[in-house]
C-alpha cells in the first residue's frame, strides 16, 4: 500500500501514472531476479549455503531501501495533510528542484490545498467506523466494494502466486527432469512476467481499458490450465522417458500464463479498485482490497502444496 501511494504523492502530474505502474515491473523483475539467483545458487554453490546464499541476498534490498529512506523526504503531501505547509513546500522544491517562488511549485501547492480540502468536505468529521457502516449499508457502495473483494480473491485464484511459489514442483508435475532444469524454467517464467509487465505498461495499458483486459485475460489464462490439466490427466509425463511435444506446449502454457495475467488480471485489478468507489470511500475501498488480496495470497501459499499432492490433474482447472 505505501509504495505505490509514496510514489504517486512525490510524482509530478505529468508522469504519476507511469510512474505508479512501473511499480508493478520492478515488482515482477525482483521476482525475476530472486529466480535466477536461486538457479545460480544450484549451480555454483554446493552444501547448506546452497539455500543461505540466496536467503541472505534477500536482506541487500532491505537494507539499501532503509539507508535510502533516511535521506528521503517525507511526501510533500502528507506534510500539507497535517498542515506542516513550509516542510511540503521543502520537500516539493526538492524533488523537483526548483525554489520556493517557482510558479510551477506555488501551482502544484495550490492544487494540493483544493484536493485536501474536498476530501475534508468529502468526509468530515466520519470515523472509519462511520465509512465502514456507509460502505456496506448503502447498495451502492456494498456494490463496488463487493467487487473489489471478489476481484482480489480471483486474482489470486488464478494461481499466479501457486506458480511464483512452487513452480520448480510444477515443473516437475509436467516432467521437467533435473531441478538444475527445473529452476532454469522457472528462471525464465521470471523473464517472461517481467517482459509482459513492460509491454503491457508502454503499449496497452490505457488502450485496452480495465473491463476488457480482465475479460480477455481471463479466457487466455483458463484456455492455458486447461490444456495443461487435459496434458496431465490424459498423457501424463512417463518416469524416465524424454518430454513429449505436448508436454514442451504445456510449458509454453505456463509462460503464456504469466504473460496473460501481466496483461489484465495483475496490474488492472489495483486500477479497477482505486477507480470504481466514490472518492469519500476510496482510500478504506483498497485499504480493503488489499487486505483481501494478502489473506487469499496466504491462503493460496498454504494450499497449494496439498493441491500438488492430492488433486494431481484436477488442480490446474
């Protein structure tokens, strides 16, 4: 939630939006990363540090992202929020390094000013108990927000997040020998999400509008499981026998997958919960959402290794 949120408040107007989707990409490339770090961990690296190389490089981000957030500023909106007016007026001529009597900079206060005091009259003296009541007792609103829930629990029943965590194991489901293998396809499962993420932001992402991409998206995404449930129940990979050409297509359905889902149900999904509800509500609406979004990416995470060993061919559909 505060990522996204931080980069919007410090963005200028003309690239906020490119710049909060971005989110999104350097999201799928640290998934990237981490994947073929763990491919060149098996491959270089023998014993325990196998596993505590890769586990230790983790807390390299961590630790460069508290060092650099000490010298960052707080968002210039924030600041006027709590009416601390000269720090945002700080903080927004350095990020845009420009001085205090720079018109673009007495603009952009401005506008800040008229936003925050609509939000006041928006919501006045409500508690968020008081929202919460008006969320789910006026139909309206129980409406939008009961979309914004059934939204994240599909996102994540997809299993685009059963995928992230177990894909070596997947691999080897679809016959994949060798965990060397097996972590070099999911290595490249990395590569394709990143990619798709990239291509969807530059050339798709205003031009498919929101309803469409979920719906295209998703027929790809269940044609996808489909084929390679019909794959596993039907000709299932042999013990010791070389992977067949449908079972090279049911791979391909794998990276065809995460690119579909780059393309609608992963970055459209947040674009859809921020837009649907009334502005005095949408804050707690993808407060909510993402709520939601965590307990099912918990859920998932917990299920799906009893899925593998327990619902075979019937898990990937």
């Amino acid at each position: 939630m505060v990522v996204p949120l931080y980069i919007s408040e410090n963005a200028p107007r003309a690239i906020r939006g490119g710049l909060t989707g971005i989110y999104q990409l350097f999201i799928a490339t640290g998934v990237c990363l981490a994947f073929w770090v763990n491919y060149g961990s098996t491959l270089h690296i023998k014993g325990d540090a196998v596993y505590i190389v890769p586990l230790a490089l983790q807390a390299m981000p961590a630790v460069l992202l508290v060092g650099c957030m000490l010298l960052n500023n707080e968002s210039p909106r924030f600041l006027a929020k709590v009416d601390r007016w000269e720090d945002a007026t700080k903080a927004l001529c350095r990020v845009r390094t420009l001085p205090a009597s720079h018109e673009y900079i007495q603009a952009e206060i401005r506008d800040m000013a008229e936003q925050l005091e609509h939000e006041r009259m928006l919501i006045g003296g409500a508690t968020t108990k008081d929202l919460l009541r008006e969320m789910f007792t006026i139909p309206g609103n129980r409406k939008r927000v009961l979309i914004s829930i059934g939204l994240m629990v599909c996102q994540q029943m997809t299993g685009t997040n059963a995928i992230n965590y177990y894909a070596p194991q997947i691999f080897e489901s679809l016959g994949i020998k060798g965990n060397d293998n097996r972590l070099f396809a999911t290595g490249i499962y990395g590569v394709v999400k990143m990619v798709a993420c990239f291509v969807f932001l530059i050339f798709a992402a205003d031009s498919l509008g929101r309803r469409r991409s979920l719906l295209w998206t998703s027929i790809a995404q269940g044609c996808c499981m489909l084929y390679i449930g019909l794959y596993v129940r039907i000709s299932p990979p042999l013990p010791g026998a070389p992977l067949p050409g449908a079972g090279y297509m049911a791979l391909v359905c794998i990276f065809l997958f995460a690119g579909f889902f780059q393309w609608g149900w992963g970055p459209v999904c947040w674009i859809y919960v921020s837009e649907i509800p009334t502005a005095r509500l949408r804050s707690l609406n993808v407060a909510i959402a993402a709520a939601t979004q965590w307990l099912f990416n918990f859920v998932v995470a917990r299920a799906t290794p009893n899925m593998l060993a327990t619902a075979g061919a019937y898990g990937y559909g």
